[in-house]
C-alpha cells in the first residue's frame, strides 16, 4: 500500500464522520437520530466512491442526512475531509461491505438510495455482484420506507438494461427512465450533480443513463 493510501487510512481514524466496520453498528436503527442528532430523513449513497453525490446533496438539502458508503477507505477520506473543510454537518461515511448492509441500518430507516457510476460486474459470473442484483434489491426493500426511492445513474448501457429489466421482471414500480440524462427534461439541479468518473464519460460524449424506483 502506497503512503498516500496510508496516510489518508490513519487520518479517517481521526473523523468523527466515518464509521468503519463494527463501528456503524451501533447506529442502526437510529442513525439520524443517535449520529446526526435530529429526526431528518436519512440518504444513502452506495459505492460513494470520493463522495462527490454523498457531499453535493448534502448541501442542496440541509434538511436531510446523508451517509456515503463504500469499502475502500482512501475514496471515503476525501469526501469525509471535504465535509468537514467545508463544515456540513449532514454528512457521515460508513465503510463496509455493501452486501452487509442490513446489519448497520433497520427496518423503514432510510428514505432514499443513490446508486451511482458503480461497478456494473458486467462478467454473467459476476450477477450477484451487482448492486441491483435480486438479493441486494431486497436488502433495499427492508431498510427502505413504505414510498422509498432508489435512484441509479450510470454511463454503462448494459448495466442500465440489465436494472430496467429487474424493476420490470420484480414487478416494482418505475418512477422516471432515460438513456440519455443531459438530453431529455429530467435533468435538474440534482442530477446535474457530477462525479469524477461522471465528467470523465461526459468529456467523451458518453450518455449518461437514469432510473429511479421504488418497491411500493
């Protein structure tokens, strides 16, 4: 591991906005109200990556808490340190596998999941892997409210298919499609929000697919 890699690891044991591991268990259930110390709508951001989404909403909704989530601790640390930088209080990082997920938030806990640019394991080996995959769809189901959305951006067509499909084949209710975002009258000041790998596909004219759905 680089010293880079190293350095940032230490410092996110400093940040009283990230929790790793067994850390986060302690909330679940009660996040917003044990953590953030208030009764806000809780927002998570799977695969967060350097938290660009996680951090952006944050500051467009101050009336809501978010949670960035994503395994690998050197992407969380610039979204934690920017955060607090920038000193906004609704936004944490939980580090963890996302296939864990039930064991760090309840039943009904979270209004909303953003889905975005994540690894489309586009190998058929590797289905289960991906985060709209039927088991993970029901980890959602259990922590989502009743009239819980789950939002997916991502540049890979397949991936983007493969989701439409699922919303359809599992009977849940689709809310809002398109394959080209930036070319059709969804985008609006939340989906303009971009992310590093985002800006890098735009550079190229890569289209930019988006879902949302929800299970009720």
């Amino acid at each position: 591991m680089g010293k880079d890699k190293l350095r940032r690891f230490a410092e996110i044991d400093t940040f009283g906005n990230v929790f790793q591991l067994e850390e986060g268990k302690r909330f679940k259930g009660h996040w917003s109200s044990g953590h953030f110390q208030n009764d806000k709508p809780l927002i998570l951001e799977l695969a967060c990556g350097k938290g660009e989404y996680t951090v952006n909403l944050a500051k467009l909704f101050p009336d809501k808490n978010f949670i960035g989530i994503d395994y690998k601790g050197n992407r969380i640390w610039r979204g934690a340190k920017t955060a607090i930088e920038e000193n906004i209080p609704n936004v944490a990082f939980l580090r963890i596998q996302i296939e864990n997920i039930l064991d760090y938030f309840g039943e009904n806990e979270v209004s909303e999941i953003w889905i975005t640019f994540p690894d489309p394991q586009p190998q058929i080996s590797r289905e289960k892997k991906r985060l709209t995959f039927p088991g993970f769809l029901e980890k959602y189901r259990q922590i989502l409210t009743e009239e819980g959305i789950i939002h997916l951006k991502t540049d890979n067509d397949g991936f983007y298919a493969y989701t439409a499909e699922k919303v359809e084949t599992q009977k849940l209710r689709l809310l809002q499609k398109t394959e080209d975002l930036y070319n059709s009258d969804l985008v609006n000041e939340v989906l303009s929000i971009k992310t590093y790998y985002e800006k890098k596909y735009l550079a190229v004219d890569k289209n930019i697919n988006y879902l949302s759905f929800s299970f009720g």
